[in-house]
C-alpha cells in the first residue's frame, strides 16, 4: 500500500511540468489567435479570443507579470473596441485594467489620458456633471497628478461643460485653466478662449415659451426668433384662414366653416406655435454652435 502511494506522488510530481506546461500552451495559443484575428481585421472574434487569453491567465492560477506586454496589448485592444462601440463601462474596466499593468511593468502609456476620455464621455452620455465623476475630479487634482494630466482632464471636463450646455461651469473650468494650466496656451489662444466662453455665458438667447406666446398673432413669435421667412409664411397663411374662415361665419356659412376651414385652421394654427419655438430653440443652438466649436478647436490643438 505504501509503494502504491509513493508511486502516485512521484506520478504527480512528474506529469506536474506537463500539466504546467499544457497551460501555458493554451494560454499563449489564445493570445497568438487574438492577434492573428486582430491583423485580419475579425475585431468581434479577436475581443473573444483576449478576453480569453486573460481569463485562462487567472483560471490556471499563471502570474501577471508572466505575460505583462501581452496583457498590456490585450487590454487596450479591448478597451479601444468597447469604446468604438459604446460601451463605455466595459472599456473603462480594461483601460484600468491596462494602467495596473503598466505600472506593473513600470512602463510609460497613454492610457491615463484614454481613462480620462472615457470617462468624459460617460459624463456626456449618462448626462452627469464632471464633478459627479470622482475620477475625473481626482484626475484635476494637482496635488495627485503631474500638470499634463491635469491640463487634460480639465480640457475634457470643459468639453463635457459645453456638450451638457452648463455655461457657468463651463466658466468655472475656464477659470482653472487659466489659473493652473496657461502655461499650455499663448497668450493669444487664452484671450480667444475667454472671449468665446464668456460670449456663451453673456449671450441673449431666445426664450421659445416667449415665441410661442408671440404667435398668438401668426408670425410674430418667428420675427422675434429671428425667421423673417417663416414669419411671413405664418402670417400669410394663417391671416388668409382666419379672413376666410371669417368670412363664412359672418355670412353664416357654417357648413363650409365646419367641413373645411375649421380643421385647417386649427392645425395651421397650432403649427404656427411649435415652429415659433423651435425656430427660437434652433437660433439659441446655432449661435450657441459658433461658440462651443471656436472653443473645441483650440482645445483640440493641444
């Protein structure tokens, strides 16, 4: 019974490397398909394959640092497509992933500047404040992190201002910017970011419930947005109804009121509000558009 144990313990000890080695076989076999399929362009079935070659790494219990190149690659293979398809949560989870191996492999990368657009973008698309986002906050802290990435996150957190249309904060963000990170613009570029920031927080905008309340009389709600053509549309058009639906009535046509002005009347009418307002809605956004890409494309610049 004795000879019988011993013989199982030196089979174990010695079929152990074969076993060992079998997993780093598959290991590397994932890792070498999901790059073969990522130069042939088969993106869905390469993000399959370095999802993989990252979860046999943990199942089989191998170290990390064994294949940190290839996590490195794997990583932002991953975190890159998740983001070109909008799942944002998804590569924030393999762009961290990314930067824990880097810092492993004490190796310089983009991918704190990558977090931080992401997580920019998650603000954008959950439509969240930037200062919800502790992330990016922390990121702006420049006590924590050197100015570069400060001066980054601060771009995007003003990018994430103008898209949720928040001009005050927008301001703010300005505001630190040019107090901690002017060093990164002329002086000139700064004046023209003041002007175009301050020009969005000054600026007169169209009230639409104002508009609407103006057309009660047809057309004057779109002169006050700024649409002299759609304003004499609407005065035409519903003036000539009014006058012949006016008409019937005086006469005492009902037939002809009820049967064919009545309903043109109302329906042009009540047109006549809505594009009142989205005429003052649209003049806000297309003024408001001048400003916030003069001030994107300084940004994008740096």
């Amino acid at each position: 019974m004795k000879s019988l144990s011993k013989f199982f313990v030196f089979l174990l000890i010695f079929s152990f490397p074969l076993y060992a080695e079998s997993n780093a076989e598959k290991i590397n076999s994932a890792y070498k398909l999901a790059s073969e399929l990522k130069n042939a362009a088969a993106f869905d079935e390469a993000s399959l394959e370095y999802k993989r070659f990252l979860f046999l790494q943990e199942y089989y219990g191998s170290p990390s640092s064994k294949y940190l190149s290839e996590n490195i690659e794997a990583c932002n293979f991953l975190s890159s497509y998740y983001s070109k398809n909008n799942q944002l949560d998804k590569a924030l989870v393999y762009n961290e992933m990314q930067i824990n191996f880097c810092e492993q492999a004490n190796k310089e990368s983009d991918a704190i500047f990558e977090n931080i657009e992401l997580q920019a973008k998650k603000c954008i698309e959950e439509k969240t404040l930037p200062e919800k986002n502790i992330s990016l906050m922390l990121y702006a802290d420049k006590n924590i992190y050197d100015e570069k990435i400060n001066f980054y996150s601060l771009c995007k957190i003003l990018e994430c201002c103008l898209s949720l249309s928040e001009w005050e904060k927008a301001k703010e963000c300005f505001e630190r910017i040019k107090a901690e990170c002017s060093s990164f613009f002329s002086e000139e570029e700064l004046c023209e970011l003041e002007k175009n920031v301050l020009a969005l927080v000054n600026m007169k905008r169209k009230n639409p419930d104002v508009a609407k309340w103006l057309s009660l009389v047809p057309g004057t709600g779109q002169f006050y947005a700024g649409d002299v053509k759609d304003g004499f549309n609407a005065l035409i058009l519903n003036g000539a109804l009014i006058g012949v639906s006016a008409y019937s009535l005086c006469t005492l046509h009902f037939d002809d009121f009820f049967l064919f002005e009545a309903n043109l009347l109302l329906r042009f009418y009540r047109g006549n509000l809505y594009n009142a307002q989205k005429d003052a809605w649209a003049y806000n956004v297309a003024h408001e558009k001048v400003y916030v890409e003069e001030i994107k494309s300084l940004l994008e610049r740096k």
